[in-house]
C-alpha cells in the first residue's frame, strides 16, 4: 500500500468561538446540535461566551489511570488503562451575561459567589482558513461541571482574565463530543432489482460502468474520480445495497445511471 499524505486533514486554527448553555436551560442537547458548521448558534440556544485567550487557546487534557502488573522476574507483565478522563479549557477575557453565568457566580447577576458546581453544555467552533472545510464544530454531548480554576484579578495595565476548566463525562457510548464539519458528506445507493450495471456522477465526473453490486466496486470506481482521490470515499454496505459512500472530501452533487433499473442516491 502506497503512503498518500493529506495536508487538508491537519489543521491549524485561525479562529475559534466558544458556545456555552446552562444544564438547565437544554431540554435536548441533540435539537442544538448544528446540521453545518456556520449555523445560527444562537437561534439553536447557544450563548457566546466573547473574546478568549488567543496564546492558550481552548485545550484538551485527557488522562488515564494506568494499573502495570508486576511479577518476581517480569515487571510490567501486564498493563491496564482504566479510569479515562477528559478536560477541556479556556481563558475568557470579557465580563458579559454569558461569563457572569460561569465565573463565580453568586446568587444574583449582579453578585459574585465562592466556587460552586455550575453545569453547563459548551460547543466550540474553530475554522482553519487554509484547508477545504476548515470550519468545525465540537458539541459536548453530555453537561459537565465548569470550573474556575484561576483568576486573573485587577492589576494596573494588565488584561482581567478567568480560566474555566470544563470536566468532560461520557455518554452510554463512551463518547464526549459530537463534531460537524464540512467534510464528511454521507450518500446512500439504493439498487433496484434488475439492475446489472450502473455509473456515478459526482459533480460533473462520471465513474467507469460498475457491474459488480458491492461496496468495494462502488468505492474503487469513485476513487478513481480525480475529484475524490485514493482516499476520498469510504463505502459500506452488504452486495446489492443499500451502499453507503462517506465521502471525506467536499462534495456537492451525487447521481447514478442504472442499466436494467434504477439507482437512487440519498
């Protein structure tokens, strides 16, 4: 197998937002996930938080407990990871009605209160203006305590600052985040009964005739598409479909030419 690079996969941020909502606020957090990454996220729920610090940015912190099993003779045995955790994090410069909300809160907007358990839903949206579909969004899936680890305090000349740490919990499914981007696009093909042999069109290039009904004929078809490359589509799917074709770069218009029936695409 031949190495192919992929410089549009790495990213390298030249802007980023951050989203918050208040656990109580959301009734479900999947009606405020956005189908795109330039949605209206206030008009989902969603409240920005203003300007954050450019230098730290918003990080990540995961960690794990690591357990080695160690015998007379044979150290390190065995190894167990348990116990993963994750952090996220960011340095609000702005104090507004969003930050009031999650920076020392007291019992009133108008007050500031000792640290205490504030929850909240946080989404961040980053775009690397360099790479196609460098928008991006991350939801967290799951409310989280926010903590303020540290506060910059009042200092002549100096920039007022708070850093919020959020500690991320996991779904059923073990997961933290939901992300949108602009470069996933998913395709279904339905195959009519009949069908012997069919053709692709994705946007303005047509695929060689694909006569075998499976997902690694549809996949190798499409990726011989100059405008999808070697590794530009994933298919799945059981022979004589439905297929589903993810596709990795940016698409727009997907059709199919079925001989002796129809294939729809989804």
């Amino acid at each position: 197998m031949v190495a192919v690079i992929n410089p549009d996969a790495t990213l390298i941020p030249d802007k980023a937002e951050v989203w918050l909502a208040l656990k109580a606020d959301v009734t479900d957090i999947d009606e405020m996930i956005p189908a795109a990454p330039t949605d209206d996220l206030a008009a989902l729920g969603w409240e920005f938080s203003g300007l954050i610090d450019d230098q730290k940015g918003i990080s990540l912190d995961p960690s794990i407990e690591v357990k080695e099993y160690d015998a007379f003779g044979h150290p390190n045995f065995r190894v167990k990871l348990k116990k993963g955790k994750l952090k996220s994090g960011f340095t609000v410069f702005e104090t507004n009605p969003v930050t009031r909300k999650i920076v020392l809160p007291g019992s009133a907007s108008n007050r500031i209160g000792i640290p205490k358990d504030v929850q909240i839903y946080v989404l961040y949206r980053f775009v690397d203006e360099d790479a196609a579909g460098g928008d991006r969004v991350w939801v967290a899936l799951t409310p989280a305590p926010a903590e303020t680890a540290s506060h910059g305090g009042f200092v002549d000349g100096e920039l007022s600052s708070a850093e919020i740490v959020v500690h991320h919990t996991a779904n059923a499914q073990g997961d933290v985040f939901e992300v949108v981007d602009n470069t996933e696009t998913t395709k279904v093909f339905t195959i009519a009964g009949g069908v012997t042999a069919y053709t692709v069109t994705v946007d303005g290039q047509t695929t060689s005739s694909v006569s075998t009904l499976t997902a690694a004929a549809l996949q190798t078809a499409l990726r011989a598409l100059s405008n999808i490359g070697s590794s530009g589509v994933t298919v799945t799917g059981s022979t004589g479909g439905p297929l589903t074709a993810v596709f990795s770069v940016p698409v727009s218009v997907v059709t199919a030419s079925g001989t002796g029936g129809t294939v729809t695409v989804a």
